[in-house]
C-alpha cells in the first residue's frame, strides 16, 4: 500500500511539473505576443535583413510575432569577446524565423542556446582526421546553434547569391526535430515522404556526380556531403534564389515549397 502511494505521489509530482511548464510556457508566449514590436528592432530588421521589406504584410505580422517569442525563449551567448545586443539578436532571430513562416510550429522546441563567435571557430569535436576544423555555424541536436557573427550578419544583408549560414544551420534544427538528421524533416503528412524521398535523393544523387565530374550547380557542392546537407544547402538556395532554383530544380523547388509554406520568388 505505501509502494503504491508513493507511485502515485511521484506520478503527481511529475505531472505537477510538466504541466507547470506548459502553463509558464504559454504564459511567456502570450506575454510576447502581446507586447508591441519595438521601432528600434523594426530598425535593426528593416536595416539587416532587406528582404523583410519585400514580404506581403501578412508575413511581416507573423515574422515580428514569430521574433517576439522566439527572443523571449531563446537565450544567446557571446563568446571570444562578442558581447550580445539587439543587433545580433535580431539579426538572427528574423532569419531563423523566416523559416517558421505559414507553420503550425513550436518555435524550435529543442533549441534553448544561440553561440555568437565573431568569426569562423573551431569545431568542438575533431574530425574523422582527427584534426578540429574551422566552422561558420553548427547546430546540435540538442539545445543549441553555434553562428559566426560575421557571416550571420553579411549573409542577411546579401540575400540572393544562394549563401545564408542562419537558413542553413535552422534548416538542420527542423530537419532535427524527429532526432535524426538524416534530411528529412517531419512533414505535413504521410502521404508527403513518399514524393519528398524521390524528389530529394533524385537530386541529391545528381549534385553527388556533378560534384564527382567536377560542374557546376547552384547548389552548393557541399550538400553532396549528404543527405542532411543537401536539405540544409537546398533550404539557403530556396530562399535566396528561388527563380534559379525553380528553373534548375523544379520538383526540389516545389517540395520544399510545399515544406516551408512561402512563396520566395515573389518576395525577389
Ligand atoms: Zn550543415
């Protein structure tokens, strides 16, 4: 009789515990979603990331509330001597944020830390050659993306040359929210991965032996790596350079249409 009631004192306890977090949780979020979008991060947005000026009103609303909750969950941290500001802050929300567009989504709901270096850092681990090398950005399964400041901030500001470490790291987050990162992030439905897997592994098979024969693709050869990276590289050139990718890559431009909900090619 006590072992049960101790059971049922723990099993309390831990719902107590969850559902205190759920009701935190949606207090913070409805607190943000309240609180009016400050004109000096509008300035900061307007300033950094020029496309924001080019998305239908509708996007704008929800990229600002999307931001809002995102900076009231998300911790940042400095390191080499960045200190954290509004400028880095928005800088890389707005984008990350870009991709949660038109979604029913959690706001990356495994991610709890954003690592500011001021340029390239090594990689925490060594490579399968045992020797550490220099990164841009990196996201980890769990809890956290590493960015290069002085990337984050220029690939925003040059929003078409197919190039952007933010899409690139948050697109692996996405990819990452089932536990693997394998390029393929949940879908809408499950009638969707059948055409995603054909679509995907056709063109990511076709980038390996451009790669291997040495030509060009707008895709950059790095997505060859694997499927993961192909997803990741596609993500940066869908929002960049959808005309391009559209007339290159028409089914991967439409998978990933229907994937992330936007329409870029009007936003150009
Ligand atoms: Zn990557």
């Amino acid at each position: 009789m006590t072992n049960t009631l101790i059971s049922i004192a723990i099993v309390v306890a831990i719902v107590a515990v969850f559902a205190t977090r759920f009701v935190l949780k949606h207090m913070r979020r409805k607190r943000a979603r309240r609180a009016p979008f400050p004109d000096n991060w509008l300035k900061i947005i307007t300033r950094n990331l020029p496309v924001y000026k080019k998305l239908p009103r509708e996007l704008q609303a929800q990229l600002q509330e999307a931001v809002k909750i995102f900076l009231a969950e998300k911790t940042f941290e400095g390191y080499e001597g960045v200190v954290i500001d509004d400028e880095i802050r928005l800088t890389v929300a707005s984008q990350a944020c870009l991709l949660i567009l038109n979604r029913k989504n959690n706001y990356y709901p495994h991610l709890d830390t954003i690592c500011i270096y001021p340029s390239a850092f090594l990689e925490k681990d060594p490579g399968p050659d045992g020797r550490r090398h220099a990164r841009i950005g990196e996201s980890w399964t769990r809890g956290s993306v590493v960015l290069a400041w002085d990337h984050s901030k220029g690939d925003a500001r040059n929003f078409h040359d197919g190039h952007n470490v933010v899409i690139h790291e948050f697109s692996h987050q996405l990819d990452q929210l089932d536990g693997s990162s394998d390029g393929a992030p949940i879908l809408e439905d499950r009638s969707c991965y059948q055409s995603w897997a054909n679509v995907l592994s056709k063109d990511y098979m076709k980038l390996r032996k451009k790669v291997k024969n040495r030509q060009r693709d707008i895709l950059d050869e790095y997505g060859a790596t694997n499927p993961a990276e192909f997803f990741a590289v596609a993500s940066e050139v869908f929002f960049e350079r959808p005309d391009a990718m559209k007339k290159k890559h028409p089914e991967l431009f439409e998978e990933l249409k229907r994937y992330y909900k936007v329409a870029p090619e009007e936003w150009l």
